[in-house]
C-alpha cells in the first residue's frame, strides 16, 4: 500500500479481467458510480481450451472418476465441454468439490443443482480440503491450466486423495495493440500473467505517473521483478476487497 496521505486524482481505471456478463453485478461498477470515475475491463490474458484429440493423448479417463475438484469457473467450462466433445454424459450421481459457493453456483449452467452431490469451501483450497478427506473413497478429478503450479496436487498427495490431473485449458496473452495511445491512471493486475501480457504487448513500458495496483503476493512479486512501483495491494489486513484498497488510495489513507 502506497504511504501518502494525501488525496490521489484517479479519474480512469483499467481492471484486467474480462468485463462481468449482462446483469451480472461489480464491486468495479460501484466504484464508478461513487467515486465518478471511468471503470474500463480488458482481457490481458484469455483462457483456450484443449481439445478433445489432445485430451485424449493424456490418457485421462472422464469416466473413470466419482468426484471432480473444481477451482475455477475456467475448470467447470471445460470439463463440460470436453464432457460433450468426448460423448461422456456425466452421471447424476458424479460429486462436486468447489473452492467457494460463487463457483459451486456457476455449475447451475450446466446441472441441475438441486438434483447434485455438490460441497464447497469458504474461499481457500484448504477449507475445501476436509470436505475432500471425508470422501477419500471418491477417485477425484482435477480439471487444470497448463500452466498451474502444482500446489493443489502436492496437497492431495500429501493427504493420500486419489485423484488425476486433467490439463483442460490454458492461458494465452492477448492481443492489446488496440490499447497502444490509452492512457489511464491506474491499472489493476490480478495475476503475474497480467504483467508477463503487458511487457509482451508493450515491451517499453514506463509507469510514469501511472498508479499500479495488485492482488496476491505472487502478482506482487511480478511487478517489483519488473521495477514497478506498486501503489495499492490487496487483500491486507483489515483491506480484503481490491474496491476497498482503490478507495483508501484515492482517499490518502
């Protein structure tokens, strides 16, 4: 978090993520309405799938498991998508472990959610773990980017879980060309793959008076390596929203 105390004239922010759906609601959209300020989305990085003919190399069996461990939004769009690609019709009677209910929820676009076996955390993988050990019965599948870190997988190792990793999807940078003479106050990064995207479009970019800020310790991490100035950190203590860091900011606090 920057140390200034005083007030920060941020009047345009631009969020790296994609812009939330119709009617789907944003902290970010609040933050423009309150504060009057431009809130633009953008994708620096979009996530492909793999395809079926490429799964299939993995040796992976869909039909081979009882359970999946689900992370991510990304995760649940493609194992059902590779579900339909490999005519593999997923049984009423196939359990759900989610990171969080907002994820859990997202599988009402491709279930009946009433009618499923589905748990989730609270928000980190380690509240979800209980819920696991207590079905160590279950062979779980784990859908996954190619470009994971493999934290999740040393952590059922750890605790004997059967399961296979299922590479699923990966991460591309992408293409920001059109952003070349846009300028905005501050720019918000949720990832170091966010930051890998704006070196790869823009290989000579100076902050100058621009504002950064960051979520996570390994985005964190990211911005320093490239000699940035970080402005606004998110989640600290007492700070748990990036809306809330942006607010403190714009305010001096």
């Amino acid at each position: 978090m920057s140390s200034t105390k005083t007030k920060t004239t941020v009047k345009s922010i631009l969020i790296s993520q994609p812009k939330p759906e119709e009617g789907e609601k944003s902290p970010y959209y609040d933050l423009a309405d309150e504060r009057k300020i431009k809130v633009d989305f953008r994708h620096f990085i979009h996530v492909e799938g793999i395809d079926g003919q490429e799964f299939r190399q993995t040796r992976v069996e869909l039909k081979d498991h009882t359970a999946v461990i689900i992370t991510s939004k990304s995760a649940i769009n493609h194992y059902f998508r590779l579900a339909e690609e490999m005519r593999f019709d997923v049984p009423d009677s196939m359990k759900f472990f989610c990171t969080n209910e907002t994820i859990a929820k997202y599988l009402q676009k491709y279930i009946v959610y009433r009618k499923r076996k589905i748990s989730f955390g609270k928000a980190q993988f380690n509240d979800l773990l209980p819920l696991i050990i207590k079905n160590k019965s279950e062979k779980f599948l784990l859908p996954l980017s190619a470009q994971h870190n493999g934290s999740i997988s040393v952590i059922l190792k750890n605790n004997d879980i059967n399961f296979s990793e299922a590479i699923m999807y990966k991460t591309v940078i992408s293409d920001l060309s059109d952003l070349a003479d846009v300028n905005y106050d501050m720019l918000v990064f949720f990832s170091p793959s966010g930051i890998e995207s704006l070196y790869h479009n823009f290989p000579d970019f100076k902050q100058n008076k621009t504002s950064i800020a960051v979520w996570g310790k390994s985005t964190a991490e990211a911005v320093i390596k490239k000699g940035l100035t970080i402005n606004v950190q998110a989640p600290m203590p007492k700070i748990p929203s990036m809306k809330k860091a942006i607010e403190m900011y714009i305010d001096g606090k």
